[in-house]
C-alpha cells in the first residue's frame, strides 16, 4: 500500500537501477543474503547492519461498523472478550500472540480477546473484520486504508499496542553503493513527505 508506489517516482529519478524486491514476513540476514536493504521491524542489528527509524508501529482494535450494530461498545480491553475475536497466530512460535494495550494515561491492560478466527497474515485478518466477522488487532499500516474510506472503524479509541519500530536496515560499511544510499535516502524523504509516521500513529 505504500512503499510500491513510491516506485514510479524512484525510478523516474534513478532509471538506471533495477529494482529486484522481496516481499517477506521475516527478518532476513542482509549480509549473508545479500540484500542492499529491508523494511521491517524485530530485525536484530548484526554485525555490519544499521537502522533508521521510519515510524512506528501501533496496533488497534478495529471492526466493521456493521458488526458493532447492535452491541455492547467496549471502553475497556477487557471488554473484548465479549466480542468475537479474529486473532494472529506467530509463524514463528504457532501460537496466538498474546498483546498488552496501553493508553495516554500510561494504563496498561492484556488483551483477552475469545479467538472465533485464527489467521497469520494480517491483511487476511482485515479482510475477516471488514467482511463483519469480528473484532481484530492489527497494525495502523494494514488498518489505514479501511479507516480512512469507513469500511472499518477503530475500537477503543484510547488504547492501543506499542508494537516497536518499523525501519529501514542497510549495511553501514564505508563504501555503500550507490543505489543503496539513493533508496535509502529516498524512502526516508517519502515517509517524511507523506507523514506517514504521523499517519501511522495510534496515538
């Protein structure tokens, strides 16, 4: 949704590089796999790999507003458990993620939500609560777009999930390619342009 679009427009500036992208739910190894760069979040910094923050990454509940008709509002995380629940289960461990919201007030909560769905792709998890099938904890980036149209609305407007940071990981020896400071440079100037860190805030 919004790093592919930015493509035309890098390429319009940089017509002489080949972009080769690998779209991955997982942490890769830039060095030994020999990417000039990742986006993501939860990569540890090797040896040889730096990262600059692009935003960060808030998890809210959200819900079709058809689903909402008709029942209880919950004010409270604790509440969800009345609700059905369209839940993420880790690719990495199997299990259900467990999640703790917080709100301004720095008020903390576990989430008990009663799993009526159990996916592992988030965006299959939007595609459940825009289809009415429930409530479902999802990132700003995957929730946005369904927010801003209102086919989805957000619950418990309060609170929300500190999921950590979504950057942009290269290499930081001396003599980093061109193309690779030219994408870097550029996706951090898009984000800025296009405030998404701030579009992407919960808070």
């Amino acid at each position: 949704h919004y790093i592919v679009p930015m493509l035309p427009d890098f390429l319009a500036r940089y017509p002489r590089v080949t972009p080769d992208w690998h779209f991955d739910n997982r942490a890769v190894d830039l060095v030994r796999e020999g990417f000039d760069a990742a986006i993501g979040g939860g990569f540890e910094l090797t040896q040889g790999v730096v990262a600059r923050e692009l935003a960060r990454v808030h998890i809210i509940a959200v819900a079709a507003p058809s689903y909402l008709q008709g029942r209880r509002v919950p004010h409270h995380p604790r509440d969800l458990v009345a609700l059905d629940g369209v839940v993420l289960r880790s690719p990495q461990t199997g299990r259900v993620r467990a999640r703790v919201m917080r709100n301004r007030a720095g008020e903390e909560a576990p989430v008990e939500m009663k799993p009526t769905i159990v996916m592992s792709d988030p965006e299959a998890m939007c595609r459940c609560a825009l289809m009415g099938l429930g409530v479902a904890l999802v990132a700003m980036p995957h929730a946005l777009p369904h927010l801003e149209s209102g086919a989805l609305v957000r619950v418990l407007k309060d609170w929300w999930v500190d999921f950590g940071a979504t950057s942009i990981y290269f290499s930081s020896k001396t003599l980093m390619p061109a193309k690779t400071r030219a994408f870097v440079d550029f996706i951090v100037e898009r984000f800025r342009r296009d405030r998404l860190a701030e579009r992407f805030s919960a808070v």
